[in-house]
C-alpha cells in the first residue's frame, strides 16, 4: 500500500490538520481565481483579434512559460522558504489582474498576451511549490488524501464549465470579474499567510557556485538513475498525452455532434465527475485492497485509454454514450493523479523534488500542447476522423501502460527516499 501508517481520513485531514487546512482552503481559492481569470482574458484577446486563432494564442502563452521556467523554479524553490514563494505568487497574479481591471480594454494585444505569459508564469511557480510543500505539511500517511483534496477545486472547475460555457457569449468583455479574480487571489494569499513554519528545502544544496542548468540536470540525472520514479513520471507524463485530448471533447461537440456549447459542457461535465469519482472513491478503494501501487498505475491507464477507445465505438448511440465512456476514462485519470502524485512526492530525496515537479510542469506542457495540435491535424471535415482520432488516442495510452514496467514500484513495504 501507499501509507506506510494508519492514514487520516479526509475530514479529519481538513478539520484537524490546521496547516494543511489554511493549504487546502488557499488553494480552492487561487484555482477558481485560476479559472476564471483564463476565460475572461481569454474574452479580451478575441475581442480584439476578432479571430478564432485567440484560442491557441492564449494556449501558447498559458504552456510555453512552464517549459523555460524548469530550471529557475527548482533552483528557487530549492533556495527560499516555499512559503514566501507560493504568497508571492499569488499577490503577483492579483496585481496583474488589477493592471486587467483597469487597462484590460485599452492594452493593444502584444501588451495583453506579455500580461498573461506574466500571469501564467507565476501561476507555474504556485502549482510547483505547492506540490513541494506538501510533503513538509502533511505525513507520508496522509500524502495521498491530501492530492485528492487538493484536486477538489480544478475537478469543480470542469463541472461548473457545463453551464458556464453554455451560458457565457465569446467574446463579450466582463472586465468587472478581474475585481472577482484579484479578490479571490488576495483571500487565498491572506488565508496562505496563516500556515505557521519555515518551509525551505531541508537541503545540503547551499552549493551556490553549480549554475542554474547543472543544478536541473543533476536533478534529471537522479530521477533516471532511479528506475522505479523515472517509471512514475512516465506514467504521469502519459496522463498528459489524455489531457491535450481534451480537444476531443470540443470537437465531439462541435463537429461530430454539430451541439455547440451545450454539448461541450456535457463532455466537460463527464470529465469533472469522473476525476471527482475516480479520486475521492476509486483511489481509496484500490489502495485499501492491498494492490500494488504498480497495478493501480497500470489499470488507471489503461481504464483511461479505454474511455477514449469506448467513446469512439459507441458514438452512434449519441453524445450521451460518448460522454458516459469518456466519463468512465476519466475515472482512471482521476485514479492516477493524486497516487502517482503522492508516489513521487514520497520516493524522491527532498534535495531534488522541486527539481523533479518543474521537469513534469515543463514537459507536460509541451506534451498538452503536441497532443492537442496532432489530434486537430488529423480531424477533417469527414466526421469519422473524429472517432478516429479518439480511437487512436485511447490505444496509444493502453500501450504505453502495457509497455510499462512498473515491477519495482511494489508497496507492500515501507520504501526509502533513494
């Protein structure tokens, strides 16, 4: 099993866990800030492009920043009190959604897309000191319960998309819900602020004179050289091939389906519950049968391979079918993220973890983004390339979990930090 002791349950880890609890709460907050504030900026940009190439302008600005900031936010996570970096992060995103409220109508473009790559950067820095801090906050117990809780918030996001996506026009500038943003991020701040302790790398790292990409590479160097994390990072890196699918989901709707918004929202819907289910019930369930760690990863996979494959198969039955077997895939994702998470937060030594989290922010980016453009160059104008693509998709994911090899990831004993 992944604990190693007898776990807290998930009220108890909020109610009686203060520190974790000013986490989980700051956290909930900055994500909905999160949400938010890439839909509106997302309204501003095609307001003044008037084209639909905004879209993949503001997925370029919101991706490429994680990938060149791999080797500076390890280096500065392993250097300075995580705490201090994850407040400023976040008091950086509300004065940049101040400089919105205010100029967000008059800015040309450029000036707006500079903003958000800002933002996006910063946003970076805030999901990758999170998921350093965590081990410092909680036990190794509890490490798994506490990413499911922690993914509460995006897995609401995708849910509520149902009816905002539907009920909200593109392109109509709402500049007042940058104060909601700023407002939100400012709470989540002043709610962080109240964690007690010193949160800096427990680290032999104050080596100064190793430059900034001998230090990642060395972090590279050690998550390779130990089989069992280079596995679980594949393994989540995997998770993000299904991710950049989620353009499916659109062009389900969209093109196959011809429902529009309406019809997004449902498949987002599905993708919410799923990640919800698949955290918050299958997750618990498998680690308390006993399974090894490496049969959950491979089975989460391959169930999240065969959503894809199943939607494909059943879409002459509607987007009902497709949304009901694209849920189930979901379950697996849902499944994955929070063990494999919890995972390489308990196997990697600290010194290098904040390097091994930027390394996975970075390169999912690049894997969310290839993803999503090859699955869109594949789709026509013929709708049966749809279901091809879903298809494909969802076979490449099984056979990445069968190729695997997860022998050594067996948690049946306590492990050590390598």
């Amino acid at each position: 099993m992944l604990e190693t002791a007898q776990p807290t349950g998930y009220i108890a880890l909020v109610f009686r866990h203060r520190n974790f609890a000013w986490l989980w709460l700051s956290g909930l907050l900055a994500y909905f800030a999160i949400w938010m504030s890439n839909i509106v900026v997302l309204d501003v940009v095609y307001t003044a492009m008037h084209s639909d190439n905004a879209a993949a302008l503001i997925l370029v600005a919101q991706f490429l920043p994680a990938f060149f900031l791999m080797p500076l936010a390890g280096r500065i996570l392993d250097r300075y009190d995580r705490r201090f970096v994850i407040l400023a992060s976040k008091c950086c995103n509300a004065g940049l959604a101040v400089v919105m409220l205010f100029w967000s109508d008059s800015l040309p473009v450029a000036c707006i897309v500079a903003i958000y790559v800002c933002y996006s950067v910063s946003t970076t820095m805030f999901i990758i000191a999170e998921g350093a801090l965590l081990p410092l906050v909680v036990s190794r117990a509890d490490l798994m319960r506490a990413n499911v809780l922690l993914r509460i918030s995006p897995c609401l996001m995708l849910v509520m998309s149902a009816a905002f996506i539907a009920e909200r026009e593109i392109g109509v500038i709402h500049s007042d819900e940058f104060l909601i943003v700023t407002v939100l991020f400012v709470a989540s701040a002043a709610v962080f602020s109240r964690i007690r302790g010193m949160f800096c790398a427990q680290t032999d790292m104050q080596r100064g004179g190793d430059g900034l990409l001998r230090d990642f590479f060395a972090g590279m160097d050690y998550l390779f050289r130990h089989r069992e994390l280079a596995q679980l990072f594949a393994a989540r890196m995997a998770l993000y091939v299904g991710v950049g699918g989620q353009v499916l989901l659109t062009i389900y709707a969209e093109e196959f389906f011809k429902l529009g918004d309406s019809g997004t929202g449902i498949l987002y819907m599905a993708r919410g519950l799923g990640l919800l289910i698949g955290g918050f019930a299958l997750a618990p369930f498998f680690l308390s049968t006993r399974l090894r760690s490496a049969d959950v990863v491979r089975g989460g996979l391959v169930l999240y391979g065969l959503g894809y494959l199943l939607a494909s198969a059943f879409s002459g039955f509607g987007i009902a079918a497709v949304a009901v077997w694209l849920g189930v895939g979901f379950l697996g994702e849902g499944l994955l993220k929070p063990i494999t998470m919890a995972l390489l937060q308990e196997r990697t030594d600290p010194v290098y973890l904040a390097r091994v989290l930027s390394a996975e922010q970075g390169l999912s980016a690049l894997i969310q983004s290839a993803a999503a453009v090859g699955i869109a160059a594949l789709i026509t104008d013929i709708p049966a390339t749809v279901l091809w693509a879903s298809a494909g998709t969802g076979a490449l994911l099984i056979a990445i979990a069968l190729c695997l090899n997860l022998r050594r990831l067996a948690t049946d004993a306590p492990s050590k930090s390598a």
